[in-house]
C-alpha cells in the first residue's frame, strides 16, 4: 500500500510533469498495490482512501489544484501515524510519497529565524539562520520514531538558497531516518526518471517481524549485515522507540 501525499503550490509545468509521471507509475502497480491520495494543504485532507482502483486514483491526482500553503513538515506526523496503524493492523507492506515543490518560505509558520536585536552583532540568529528548521526536524524525527513505515519524498524543485539548502537536509534526514529516500529534481526533465525510481524503491521494499528480549529498553538499536559477497545494497531504520514503553 502507498499513501501518496501532494504538497503542490507553484509552477504548473512541474506539477503536470509530476501529475503525469504519477498516473503513469500507479497504472503499472501489480494488481495487489493500493493506493490512497493525501493533500497537504490548509491541513491533512485524504483525498481517496487506500484503493486498488487506478482510474479513480488517477482522476483525483489530475483534478487536484497546485495552490495554498506549503504543508510537507506540518502533516509527515500525523501521516505517519497513520501508516503506522495501516501497518500494524494487517498484513501489508505501507510506505509513504510525498510529492511536493515546498520552498521554505511558503510556510505558514516562518521558519527564517529573524534577527533578534539587529544592533548586536554576537547576536545568535546572524549566525544561525537554519537553527529553527534543524529544530523541527530534530523534533519530527522524535515524533516518527516509533512508527515502521518508510519516507519517500521527490521534491520537483532544488534550491540552492542557504535556507532552501538546510530545508532539503532536513528531508534527506527525515526519509534516510525511515530507511526511505529523498530525491531532488533540478529540472523538468528529470522528473519522470526521479519519479519512477521512487516507485521502484517502494516496490523493493519489504518488512521483518523481530522479536525483542523481555528486558530491552524502550530505544533499539538495529544493525543488518550483509554477506561480504554480498552486491546488494539494504537500507534500514538503524532506530527505534518501542510503542509498548
């Protein structure tokens, strides 16, 4: 199952582009993929709920409109945990895409960490301008810590502002901490490519069950290894914080 997030609010032509990659990606799903459609914007809205019918998927990602608010950082928690719940309560294997052109200045809440006392030159928010956008990651990733379910993100647009730049990190970090991936397009071009690559790392991507020692702590700490012969490549969450704690 994929829970697809749109978090789409400026140039139409990447939008489209994405919009069509997308619609080309789930039309080739195996038959026992689902998908349900999510909307970031003015708060967390599902779109349609978790399907195997394409068409009906397809139509609502082509109606969506591209405008509002940047809401990517505001609902990864609430979506989540939501995915989480999905996970636990059956026998499926749930990732989350989010498909998003935030710029970090399209918040609601402004995360550009103003100068405090501009007459101070030893003022702290000079020189760290990203601190408030590296606190809310350091803050989702406690909030997800406990739930299973892998981050994707494709962003359709990479900026190379200071701001735009610690934003992106802050992604990277937040899906790498899920054994996801985050892809950065730096043109329109690049988007069907970056897009189909997300679905095939969604499609690779499996789940293990493992029993815990009565006495472990409420934190866990994971380490997989490959055979030294090995060629493949794994990714994994390296931590957890168990539910029951």
């Amino acid at each position: 199952m994929i829970l697809l997030v749109l978090d789409l609010t400026s140039d139409i032509s990447l939008v489209d582009a994405a919009k069509r990659a997308l619609t080309t990606q789930i039309s080739e799903l195996p038959q026992n993929a689902w998908v349900g459609l999510l909307h970031a914007q003015d708060g967390l809205s599902v779109i349609a709920d978790p399907t195997p019918d394409r068409k009906r998927i397809n139509e609502a990602i082509q109606s969506l409109p591209a405008t509002g608010k940047a809401g990517l950082l505001d609902t990864i928690a609430p979506v989540a945990g939501l995915a989480d719940k999905i996970l636990r309560g059956s026998k499926v294997r749930v990732a989350i895409l989010y498909v998003t052109d935030s710029d970090i200045a399209n918040y609601r809440q402004d995360y550009t960490n103003p100068v405090i006392n501009s007459s101070d030159p030893h003022d702290l928010s000079r020189r760290f301008p990203e601190a408030l956008i590296q606190e809310k990651i350091a803050a989702l990733q406690i909030r997800i810590e406990s739930d299973e379910a892998p981050l994707f993100i494709t962003h359709l647009r990479y900026r190379s502002s200071r701001m735009n730049q610690a934003y992106q990190n802050g992604l990277k970090i937040l899906s790498e901490f899920t054994a996801g991936y985050s892809w950065f397009c730096h043109s329109e071009a690049e988007i069907p490519d970056v897009i189909q690559r997300e679905f095939a790392y969604i499609r690779s991507s499996w789940f293990v069950t493992i029993d815990l020692p009565k006495h472990v702590g409420s934190h866990v700490q994971v380490r997989l290894r490959l055979p030294e012969q090995s060629q493949a490549h794994i990714a994994y969450r390296a931590r957890l914080r168990s539910k029951t704690k």
